[in-house]
C-alpha cells in the first residue's frame, strides 16, 4: 500500500447498517427489494457506506460525479463484479455487456456497428408493423373488457422486435403462441438476478428443481440460435450483396466478422451476443414502457398533454409512420425521460476495482465489490428539484426553474463512458413508438385501483401487479 493509501481511511471505518454476526445483513435483505433497503441505509448513512452479506462487504457509493468517474474509467480501473462474469460464462454466453478488459473491446465495436442508426432506420418498417399488431391486441382486450398484465404483453412485442432484429425472423408472438425460445427465454433472466444475489453458489454442487429448468431452457435457446446462424450463413452465402447491406443484427455480425477485423469474433461471440440482445430486448424496454403507462394513469393532465402532441404530429393514422415523426414528440420524449429517472430498469450497477482507487476519502484496494446507487442519486434535491415529483416539464426546460437544479450526470439509464449502453437508440424508438401509439388510441384504467404496483427487482426493475383494463379513446381523435 501507498503512503498515500495508508493515510486515507479504510473500508474497515465505513458506516454500515447494524447486523447479524457472521452473517452481517443478509437476513435483513429481500433480494426483490434489495435496491430499497440499499436507498434507505444510504438516507440513513450517507453517500458512501458498507454491508456485509455474509463473508462479503461490500461498498455502496451514492455520489453523481463519482458515480460517472467510475462509469467512464472501465473496463480499467473498474470492471462488472467478476461473480457477474463467471455466473454468465457458466451460463454460456459471455457477450459484450458481461465480458471485460480485451476481451470486451473485440466485442463491443462489433456490436456497435450492428447497433447503428443506419441499420435501425432500415428496421423501422418491421418496428412499426410489430407495434401495429399491438394496437390490434389491445384493440381486442378493449372491445372485450378483458384484464391485461401489461408487462406481459409488452414483452411479448419487445421479443418480437428483437427477435426480427436479430434473426430477421416474425416469430409474432402478439398474435400467437409464439415459438419456444420465447418461453425459455422467461427463464433466464429471474435466474440470473438469483444466482448473482445468492449468497452462495449453492447450483456448482447440487441443482434445485429450478436450475435443472433453467440448463434445459438454455440448451434450447442454443440449439435454436445456432439453427438460426447456420439458415443465416446459408443465406447470405446464397446472396451474397448481405455482406454489403446486412439487413438484421445476425448479418450484420456475420458481415463483420468476414472482413479483417472482425475476423476475431468466433462463433461463441455470435451466439452470446446475438442471446444478450434478445434477454436486454425483452424486459428493459419492455418495462420502461410500462412505467411509463402507469404514469399516464397516475396524471391524466400528462396524458392530455401527450395526446394534443401525438395528434399534431400523427393524426389521422393511429400511429407513428416515420422514423422522422419521433423528432416531432419532445414531450413524450420528456415523460419517457421522467419515468427513467424515477424507475429506472437498472436502479444498481454493481462493480469491482482492478486496482487500488480512492473513494471520498476511503482507500479500497483491488478486487472490492462496489455498487453505484444510480437511483438514489437521481433522486437527490441536490441534482434535482422537487426529486420526488414526476415532473416531464424538467426535461423541457432543464435549469430554467429558478431554484430548481438539474444535473444531467444524475441521469443514468443508459450508463456512460465506454461501456454506454449501444442499444439506447432503438431502447428509446421503442418506447416514444409505443407509448405515441397509446395515448392516440386508448384509455386505460388500473384493473384493481386498491392493488398496489409495487418495484420488483428480478435483474431488472419491473413494476408487480401492473394488470390494467383498457378502452377506446374517449375524447375526439
């Protein structure tokens, strides 16, 4: 250790909320609420503190400028937890977002290149088809009367889109049963959420009934995505202008990985990047759109709002029918912006130091497991006014309310620095399309408005007991 480092504090003098011995404060932690308690030890501790989940302590950091200073110096100085990693290799796909060091840069741009907006501009047409097969869905569950888990059937249709971006395949499961990697697909991410907050790795000695479920979802998934690469390679053999104007993330990666510098990329980079773009697809958008939706229940004034926008822009289709349309909807851009701030999918980010760094005074030396509070900061009076209120107005006129700050490095859905998340463009496509869509041709109503919508955390942030009843738009279209 450095002279410096020996004269800075250590992680041995950080606060921490009162525990058990051995144990700490495992037993006082529901893993679906986990990011709550963290909140509310950070409320009671301060801006950086300490628990102990059984032999494991681990630093919790919720500072906005340290946050992004951390964010921006992986893969470095920091990394994802290496738990995080190894669960997912074991697993078997150890793509671009769980991978690190060189073995993430090789991956990344890549990804990027398949994620850009010249390909999702040519995939707008099929983004608007899938969305058309949600409004006719709903169209029948108003007509009919009929309950609808909203994140249900909002998975549903962001599987459908990932699925055609990835593979170029209609699976259609708005309208049908759908294939079954979608149903496999459901049993991935609870799982993963599990096996990174357990305790201990209890599935490398003995498999509960859930994990066997999970191995056989998983050798599914492959053998399906692997039947998917080979059609592919097939047909880009047979048309070989693919390689020149890929039309899906599948042909893109396979274009790349033809050419030089992407000769690198093996065919395990294929399958596990091609699997994290349908796992991210299906429940982050999906989720955010949700949220999204129970705000407009919340704030009928919001709803107007959105709907006197969405109708200068759309009218008389019923919904967006150019990519060049989501310019023209600042405000809907604004509520999704708010929603993401209050119920963001990723309330934690969960990382580890390479190396000795120093944090607001403490010394942690390398191998430490950190968590960034990416929530509780945008939470924070000092980075925003009024931080409880759902207010899209912030967005609009950002730092024009006169005592009323706005620190956009508090804003974090996405990440920042190297590891940004790549598919942000058509995340946020999706949801300005869907909710645009919405608000143009439905009112809805909570099913059960005693029926409390809790936060769940299963890996993501997902709203609980979200079912909703929908209906024809009442006022004028």
């Amino acid at each position: 250790m450095s002279a410096t480092a020996a004269e800075l504090k250590q992680v041995d003098d950080l606060k921490s909320p009162k525990g058990l011995p051995l144990l700490g404060n495992l037993l006082q932690v529901d893993i679906r609420k986990f990011h709550l308690h963290l909140e509310q030890w950070c409320d009671e501790l301060g801006p950086i503190f300490k628990i102990q989940m059984g032999s494991r302590e681990i630093v919790c950091v919720a500072d906005a400028e340290l946050i992004n200073e951390m964010l921006r110096d992986r893969p470095d100085t920091y990394r994802r937890r290496r738990s995080f990693e190894t669960i997912i290799s074991e697993m078997g796909f150890n793509g671009v977002f769980s991978s690190e060091g060189e073995d993430w840069r090789r991956q990344r741009k890549q990804v990027a290149l398949a994620l850009n907006s010249a390909h999702l501009r040519q995939f707008t047409p099929k983004l608007l088809e899938t969305t058309d097969r949600l409004r006719r869905r709903w169209d029948v569950a108003a007509d009919a009367g009929t309950n609808v888990d909203l994140c249900r059937d909002l998975m549903r249709y962001t599987v459908d889109i990932t699925t055609q971006l990835a593979f170029g395949i209609n699976v259609n499961t708005l309208e049908t049963d759908g294939p079954v990697i979608q149903q496999q697909l459901d049993k991935v991410f609870p799982m993963l959420g599990r096996r990174i907050n357990a305790p201990f790795p209890y599935w490398r000695y003995f498999r509960l009934r859930r994990d066997r479920e999970l191995d056989e979802a998983l050798a599914n998934i492959r053998e399906t995505v692997e039947g998917f690469i080979a059609d592919c390679r097939q047909r880009m053999s047979d048309q070989p202008e693919l390689f020149e104007a890929p039309t899906n993330f599948l042909e893109a990666i396979i274009a790349a990985q033809a050419t030089e510098e992407g000769a690198e990329f093996t065919d395990d980079d294929i399958y596990a990047n091609v699997l994290t773009l349908l796992l991210a697809g299906e429940d982050t958008t999906a989720n955010t759109i949700a949220w999204a939706a129970k705000y407009f229940i919340d704030f009928p004034e919001f709803l107007d709002r959105a709907r006197a926008e969405v109708d200068g822009v759309i009218a008389p289709a019923t919904a967006v029918t150019d990519y060049a349309q989501l310019s023209q909807l600042p405000f809907i851009e604004a509520f999704a912006n708010e929603t993401m701030r209050l119920k963001p999918i990723a309330p934690l980010n969960g990382l580890e130091t390479n190396e000795g760094v120093e944090l607001l005074g403490y010394y942690l030396p390398p191998n430490t497991p950190v968590i960034a509070l990416t929530r509780h900061v945008a939470v924070d009076p000092t980075n925003f006014g009024e931080p409880e209120r759902f207010n899209p107005e912030r967005w609009l006129n950002p730092g024009e309310i006169e005592g009323c700050p706005h620190n956009p490095q508090a804003f974090l859905p996405f990440g920042t620095g190297p590891r940004f998340c790549p598919g942000r463009n058509l995340a946020l496509a999706e949801i300005k399309i869907v909710l645009a869509m919405l608000v143009r041709n439905f009112d809805l109503s909570l099913t059960d408005p005693d029926q409390s919508v809790d936060e769940k955390l299963s890996f993501t942030m997902l709203p609980d007991n979200l079912v909703v009843n929908f209906s024809p738009r009442g006022d004028t279209a």
